[in-house]
C-alpha cells in the first residue's frame, strides 16, 4: 500500500464562552424524512491506479474544508456564535447539487433537535475539544469528487444548567464515531456534498421514524429527578427516547439489591472470595445482578459466544451466564462506567445512563462508582436503595449489606482524592429481557437411568441425565419445557442459552459427552413445535454445582417464534439427545431440588434447575393503516388547490399521488397536484377544478405504501373529511320593504336576501356595504343598524331623516361581504323596493268657520260684532278704536294618533290695507290656540275673549310676495290636535292705537273664491 496516499490529522480545538443569556435557535427543523445511510467500519481503501494519487495540496485543501465543517457544526451549539450561524449557516461549504441539499436539510434539522433540547433544559456549552482523524481519502479526478473516511472523537463537551451551581458541569463523551464525507470541487473549492454518520442521535430518530420538525415541535423539558421518585424521570442530560429501548424497573432492582446485600444469590459466582476474586471484590458484580434480575434490563452478550474460559472476565459485552462465562462489563467497575454512559453508541443491549452532576439527581436504583485514589481506576460501586431526608443509602457487596450511607469507605480514603461518579440508569437498551427456568416436575423430563433409560411419564420422579445409557449405551434424550415465553411472534432473536447446575459427580461424568440440543414434539405433548436443526454443544470439565451454557439456540427457536400460530406467552420445549458419545453427565432436576429422591438438601434450593436465557428485537409485521385524513384549512373554499392532511398509523414510505383517489360532487377536473412529507404525516395537494360541490381523498389499497419494515398498508381508506368546494360569488336576490308604504315612520326596514349565507354584511369603515338614494326633500337619512335573521338574510334599519319623497336601500359591491368560501360579493345592488316618506301635512282652513270679531268698546275686551261669511278676515283696529281678532279652522284629524310634529308653520296671504300698517303700529302679529275651538266650532262673537289653549305660540314674520308665516313653537306643536280640529286666533299685541283712524290689514279667508289664497298649516312630522 502506498504510504503516500493516507494521512492522519489530529485537530483539536478549544473555545472557552462566557455564557450570557438563554439559548436560541440557530436553525430551522425539517419535515423530509430521514435516511439511514449505514457508516463503514472498513477504512476506504484508495485504488493503486494514476491518477488517484492524493497530493500533499489536495490533502490540505480537503483538512481545510472538513475542518472548518467540523467547526461550524460546533459552534452552532455555542451561545457566543448561535446568531452567526442563524444568519450564515455553514456558509460556502455546501454544494449547491441536490445531494447536498438533500444532506443539509436533514443536517440542520438534527442540529435544530439538538439546541431545542438544550434550550428546553436551559443548557450551555462552556467549552468543547474535539479531535478528527482521518483515515482515507480517495480523489476521483474525473468527476471531480473526494471521499473521506474519518474518525472522530469529542473527548469533552461541557454543559450546564442555569438551574445548576456553575462551578460543577458535567461531561459527555463520545468514540470512535465513524464519517464518510463525500465532498465535490466547485469554482476551485471542496465542497461538502454529504456526511454519513451515525451518531446516537441520528440512530434515535431514524428508529423513531419521526421528522426533526416533528421532534423540534413535541419535545418537552425533561423535568428534574430526584432520588425519591417512584417512576422513570429523565434528567438534564437525559437521552432521547429510544423506539428499541425499554424501562428500568428501579424498585425491581432496589428490592433485588435489600434483599441479597447479605444474602448472596447461589446462581452467580463470588468475586470476593476464591481463586476468582477480583480488585474490587463482588460489589459490581452484585450491581449487575440487581440491574438484570431486578431492574428488567437486557444482557450485551457478543456473537458467537466466547467459549468457556477460566479467565472468564476478558470478553466484550455485559453478562454473565457461568463463572466461565461472562464479559468484563459486568463484573468490572471502570468497564461497567464506560459502558452504561456510552452504550448507546456501540451496544444493542444492556444499560443505558449518563453522568449526572450532583448527588440529589440521581434516583432509587441509580448507581455511585468510587476512585479511592483519585489514579482514575474505578474502585467500587454501590446501588442507591433510600433517602432520608438528605442523606442517600446504598446497598452493597464487599462490604456486603444495605443501608450504609452513601458508601463504605477504606481505610485507604483520601477526601483530598477520592473521586465519585453519580451514574443515572436511564432505560435498557433493547427488548425486555426474556428468563425464565423450570418450577415444577411436570416441566422436566428424562429416563429412568436404572431401567436401561426406559422413558418415563413427566409426572414420573425423575432425574435428568444428558449423554448416552450407561447400561446399554443407548442415546439418553431428556427436556425442559420453559412456559410463559415473552416473545412476540415474528421477532428476531439475538440470543437463547440454557443455563443450567451440574449435579454429581459419579463415575461416568469423567469424560466429556456430546449433544445434539432440539425439540421433540412427542416428549412434552402441550408443546406442537417442530425444529428443524440441531446445535451440537461438548461438554468437558464439569465442576459439581457449577453452571455450564448452552451453545446459542437462536438458530432453531427462530422459525417457532415466526410461525403463523406462535403467540408470546405460550411454551417452547427444549430436547437433548446424546450425538454418540458413551459418556453421561446428570444435571439439576426439580425433583432433586425438592427432595423428590432424598431428603431435601437446604444448599440446593436456590439452585436454577434450568433457565432460559433470551434477548429480541420485535420485528413489525403490524401493516400501517390510515388513522386521519383531515382539511388542512377551511371548508368551504373557493381554493384553487386545496391540501388534505393525511397521518398514518406509523412511518410508512412510497407514497405519491397514485396512492389517492378523489371522491366528488358537482366539481369537474379535480386532480392531486402533489403529495410530501415524511414519517407518518403526509399532505396531499388537490387542484379543485371548476363548479361547485365536494371533494373527498381516499386512499387506494395501495400496497407501494409500506412501513419501515416493509409492511404494505392495510385497506385503503374513505371516511376522510370533505372540502366544500363554492367558486360562486354571492348576489342580492332582493331588498324589499318591511313596512308599509308611504311612511312617516322615523325608521324604516329593509329585508335583503342573499343568495347564500354571506359574513362581513356591516357598515364599518373603510367597507360600507350599502348606500342611499333618497328623492324629494328627504335628507339626514342613514343606515343605523344591520341585523342577521339567517345567514342569508338580513335586516337593515334606515332613519328616514326629514322631508319627503323616497329612499332606496342600495347594497355596494367593493366592501366585505362574503360567502363562507371566501366569494366577495361583487354586483352592485340597485334595484330595491323604495319607501315613500310622506312626513308633512298641509291644510287650508275651513272657511265656514273663519272670519273676524270686532271688539264691541274700545275698552271691552270682548267681542261685539262678527262675519264668518266674509272672504276676508280683518287684523288690527277701526276708527272706533275698537280691536280686529281672526279665527281659522283647521282640521288635522289625518295626522296618525302617534306622530311627533317636528315643525308647523301658520301661513296667511295679504288681501288689502286700511290705514297705516299695523304691523307697525300695533307690535307683533300673535297666535293663540284652542283645540279642537275656542267655543262652538262655529264662529261666535266669544271666540274674541275665549279661553285659549295655548297663548302666543307664535309671531308672524315679515311676508314674502304677501305670504305671512308664523313657526310653531314647541308649546304650540305639541298642542296641534291630532286627531280633531285645531282652532288658530290672530290678534296684534296692541289691541288698538288710539288714533281714531282705521289702521287694519285684510288677510284672504277659507271662503274666499281662489283656494291658492287660503290660510295654510304646514305641518312637519315622523311617527316613531
């Protein structure tokens, strides 16, 4: 290989932030779905050919680009530089190919995911170093395009809670994480088109199936735990939550731990005592345990399984099957640290945790590991059990017991060294683990050995022997039936052992013996599997009392769990069959184990007769449904594309346009435009065509729409909502007239009637709906209010203002009246019924009962002599000095019973003039009034002196062409007989001048000839 084509680059970088003020959110989420590129764990290998020789300037140039990705994805995540990133992004380090958007979409949506979780939680970068090293590169000249491979290592990233004392954050680490970054030269400078990585971020989220705006919108702040909380409660530092995980059982383990703190479990090894005794004695050991057999968490066992080992304590993985057989996380501390906090990085099983800062954030079940010297060598751990108070007890092995307080501590304990780790459990990754073991006779069987190995009934009291008869030789076949298998019908086993107690020894366990392991449908007749396979499994060494495992059962319990008729919770049966050898080795049975055959023997009875040791990940063969199909806006609309928002049951893909089917009334030419999305939401965009009716999107029985794990959709789907779809515009069908016409009435209504119900019908500025055409006299008219009576019918108020003639309600396009879809209305309505307004009444006296009345003395103040016949009627005084007064009749019996006079005026029209003017002699012109007349309704020489009804209610004005006009006052109008007559007496304020010359004015009568000269009252009035 040519040394000339690899480089190593080790880059480290250190920011120190002052922090001030919360986080933001430099990045936006996105809603396309996430991709699951699968990162090598192959270095790429570059070609021996010309031309892929990667010089010294490409490599710089190529660090150059990769490094200042690295950076920027970094900074993202600082408060100093979060607005820099929101404004810039990563700048001019994305191709423009759609790749690369493609990439940088989804890039920045993780990003966005991952500050949203540290706003929620108010957490803080104080400072980060990360190192990369790369380890190939590949340079293909002709496209132009470079691939490198990477590994990069953030060995700190400091956080820390505003809620938290800021002298203590606390530390997250991640290895080992694999990039291939293809990159692209444009315009001479390397470009990042893609970055392949799976971080546990991405691996949550693509195991979810949910888009990072999906996460960005529901993810809450994860609430603060504290050590007395019954149930699971993420911290600060909590991980996301993980589709392929489950839950900490923390007071299963918490009882585990109370109950075998002084009393040691007899199925696991001691690592405190004997020639396997560990540094640190029992005490993770004895953590371990309470995790699995309490706390429901699954064992990490690597595959295949190491074979037995007497070291026993070098291999991968978390478990523990036999004192031969377990892997190094189990049983030692600083291996047991490093996996919990790390495994969801690189495991698939086992416990998942983080480090939590303070004492009083971690829970009952929680772990604490020690360095009693501060030399970074992790010395002990214990379990949380209780709180009291402040004070935190643990429970532990080497010292055994429960209760101590926070921990026992050496002799050997410096507080000037002594470091502590507060490890949260958070969750179990995988599956629930799945264990169960043999509880009664019935679920052993085996031969009689003392009876050539005769088979027996399984009630027979029994022991269980693998190998061959040692009296005939013959193949021994013996079984357990494990019953309640938790294990849901179609999953992928990742492991199954047996584990079972060596029993003896006698003679014939010297020699090992070989099995074949396999089921027997005819042995144990309530189980109907069959499994076609065998695993083969040697058996040496046998130590009396001492577990031995099983090779891996995965192979033939596979096809059962994936039958059609498995269901979790029923039984498998496990057969052994010697595979020729003369050998027999006994194994613990539950006969032996209760004293079927001897007295019972006190040391057996915690013993496992046998047990099945199981871990799967469940795989989905649940078909995605549609749960919705919703509007993803108002109904009606008059759109031209409408969306419809369809959410299946869980993340499916192959969605398109072909997968929907319309479903329509009255429209024509509607059609899907386009369908996006991702995971389990998607939308549909439906171009609505012409006319009016309803639109429906259905979903075919498409099977091109499957779910992640390649489940076709199960129906399709019709009970979506509908649109309606209205693209008429609304219009007036009438404005007519409530009331009667003609009116005086001071309010008027109008009724109008839309041809469908219609919104925004008002007079509020800037959009009046409606306007006046008014003829005649009327003016002051206005629309004073505008009431609904249905939605397609309304009741406008109009003040008919004063004057007479007519008024039409108008409606005016322009303004904001609509329809429910959104049709202005756009046709000025001009053709309504019109009111005519007939406010003023004009009468002419009645001549029959006018006339004048002479003053019988100057000085009688009652009247003399009179003439009702005359065609005239005389004002002023005569030579006698003797004073003029005038009666007129008018009947204004026609005005309605309830009218409001607003103005009456008393017209007369100059017939003649005797002597001087009197007007300017005698003062003012004056009107009494007496209802309905002053005496008899005929004229009489009294009327001169009679009571009026209202004294002075007017004075007449100066004459316009001889016409003489006096105006009402209020004391007058109100007076008017409404429904009578109404008698009117003239007279000057001064009765006479005493000149002895007549000084008088002649007005024209009701009994003159010519009607255009009668007294006249104008009345003015409104009915309310």
């Amino acid at each position: 290989m040519n040394k000339s084509k690899y480089f190593t680059s080790v880059v480290v970088m250190m920011v120190i932030i002052l922090i001030v003020g919360n986080w933001v959110m430099p990045v936006q989420a996105n809603t396309t779905g996430i991709g699951t590129p699968v990162p090598t764990g192959t270095p790429l290998v570059t070609p021996n050919t010309p031309g892929n020789v990667v010089s010294a300037e490409q490599q710089e140039e190529l660090k150059s680009a990769i490094q200042s990705y690295f950076e920027i994805r970094y900074r993202a995540l600082s408060v100093l530089y979060s607005d820099d990133f929101k404004k810039n992004g990563f700048g001019n380090l994305i191709s423009e190919g759609a790749d690369a958007k493609t990439f940088l979409s989804a890039e920045l949506g993780k990003l966005a995911v991952e500050i949203k979780r540290a706003e929620l939680n108010h957490l803080r970068y104080v400072k980060y170093k990360y190192s990369l090293d790369i380890r190939n590169i590949f340079i293909d000249a002709q496209t132009q395009s470079a691939t490198v491979s990477l590994i990069e290592e953030h060995d700190v990233i400091d956080e820390i809670s505003m809620e938290l004392s800021p002298e203590n954050p606390f530390v997250s680490h991640s290895y080992n994480l694999e990039h291939t970054i293809l990159l692209h030269k444009e315009q001479g400078q390397w470009k990042i088109v893609s970055d392949e990585y799976l971080d546990y971020l991405w691996r949550v989220l693509r195991q979810a199936g949910k888009s990072t705006d999906y996460w960005v919108h529901n993810m809450k702040a994860a609430p603060r735990s504290t050590v007395r909380s019954e149930n699971e409660t993420a911290n600060i530092n909590a991980l996301l939550e993980d589709a392929s995980s489950h839950a900490y059982d923390r007071d299963g383990a918490v009882d585990y731990a109370n109950g075998h703190a002084n009393e040691y479990n007899p199925n696991y090894p001691r690592y405190d005592i004997g020639d396997d005794a560990l540094p640190w004695g029992d005490c993770i050991n004895f953590v371990s345990q309470a995790l699995y057999e309490g706390g429901n968490v699954s064992m990490e066992i690597p595959s295949p399984l190491p074979p037995p080992s007497d070291a026993g304590n070098g291999e991968e993985g978390w478990y523990l099957l036999n004192g031969m057989q377990r892997g190094r996380y189990w049983n030692d501390v600083g291996a047991f640290y490093n996996f919990v906090t790390q495994s969801y990085e690189f495991w698939h099983e086992g416990p998942e945790g983080s480090d939590v800062p303070y004492l009083n954030d971690i829970m009952l079940g929680d772990v604490i590991v020690y360095d009693w010297t501060g030399n970074g060598t992790w010395d002990h751990a214990v379990i949380v059990v209780d709180k009291v108070g402040t004070d935190i007890f643990v429970a532990s092995h080497t010292p055994d017991g429960t209760g101590h307080y926070t921990a026992f501590f050496p002799l050997s304990y410096d507080p000037n060294l002594t470091q502590m780790k507060f490890i949260h459990i958070e969750q179990s990754d995988g599956h629930p683990p799945v264990k169960t073991e043999i509880t009664a006779r019935a679920d052993d069987w085996g031969p009689n050995l003392y009876d050539n190995c005769t088979p027996p009934t399984l009630t027979t009291n029994n022991e269980i022997y693998f190998g061959a008869c040692p009296s005939n030789g013959n193949p021994i076949t013996s079984g357990f039936r494990f019953n309640n298998i938790q294990i849901p019908r179609g999953a992928d086993l990742k492991y199954a052992y047996i584990t079972f107690t060596v029993d003896g020894p006698y003679y014939w366990n010297t020699a090992p013996i070989s099995v074949n392991i396999y089921e027997q449908t005819n042995s144990l007749t309530t189980v109907t599997w069959n499994i076609d396979g065998a695993v083969s499994q040697d058996y040496d060494n046998w130590i009396w009392r001492g577990k031995r495992t099983t090779s891996d059962l995965q192979t033939i319990l596979e096809p059962i769990i994936g039958a059609g008729s498995w269901n979790s919770g029923q039984s498998l049966s496990i057969m052994f069959m010697n595979n020729g050898s003369g050998n027999a080795r006994r194994v613990m049975a539950i006969d032996r184990k209760l004293g079927t055959f001897y007295p019972p023997d006190p040391s057996l009875a915690n013993y496992w007769t046998a047990r099945l040791i199981a871990a799967y990940s469940a795989v989905d063969v649940t078909s995605p449904v549609i749960n919705s199909i919703t509007r993803a806006s108002a109904s009606p609309t008059n759109a031209s594309n409408i969306d419809f928002t369809v959410v299946f049951s869980e993340s499916v893909t192959g969605v398109d346009a072909s997968d929907f089917i319309l479903t329509t009334s009255g429209v024509s030419g509607a059609s899907i435009t386009s369908v996006s999305g991702s995971g389990d939401t998607y939308t549909a965009t439906v171009n609505t065509g012409s006319g009016d009716g309803t639109i429906r999107l259905d979903v075919s029985n498409s099977n091109t729409i499957t779910d992640l794990a390649s489940n076709p959709l199960d129906g399709g789907y019709t009970g979506g909502e509908t649109y309606g779809v209205d693209k008429t515009i609304p219009v007036v069908l009438s404005s007519a007239r409530v009331s009667a016409s003609p009116t005086a009435n001071a309010n008027v209504d109008f009724t109008v009637t839309f041809s469908e119900p219609v919104t925004g019908v008002d007079t509020v500025a800037p959009f009046d709906d409606f306007s006046l055409s008014t003829t005649g006299t009327v003016i002051g008219a206005t629309v004073t209010s505008i009431t609904p009576t249905s939605p397609a019918v309304y009741t406008v108020r109009v003040n008919t203002g004063s004057g007479d003639g007519t008024i039409r309600l108008n409606v005016i396009s322009g303004g904001s009246i609509m329809d429910s879809a959104h049709n202005t209305f756009a046709t000025d309505f001009l053709t309504g019924e019109a009111y005519t307004i007939k406010k003023t009444l004009t009468v002419q006296s009645v001549g029959t009962y006018d006339g004048w009345v002479l003053e019988s003395t100057e000085t009688s103040g009652v009247g003399g002599t009179m003439n009702s016949a005359a065609t005239t009627v005389n004002l002023g005084d005569d030579a006698s000095n003797r004073q003029y007064v005038g009666i007129l009749h008018f009947d204004t019996s026609s005005l309605p019973d309830t009218a409001v006079v607003t103005s009456a005026t008393l017209k007369i029209k100059k017939y003649s003039l005797t002597g001087t003017n009197p007007f300017t002699i005698l003062g003012n012109l004056l009107v009494d009034m007496r209802k309905p007349s002053f005496g008899a309704v005929d004229l009489a020489v009294g009327d001169f002196q009679a009571a009026a009804g209202r004294v002075a209610v007017a004075v007449f004005g100066t004459p316009v062409n001889n016409w003489y006009s006096a105006v009402l006052n209020s004391s007058g109008r109100n007076y008017i007989n409404l429904t009578g007559t109404t008698q009117f007496r003239l007279r000057f304020t001064t009765d006479d001048n005493n000149n002895g010359v007549a000084d008088y004015m002649k007005f024209y009568s009701g009994d003159h000839g010519n009607v255009g000269v009668w007294p006249t009252f104008v009345i003015e009035y409104y009915v309310p």
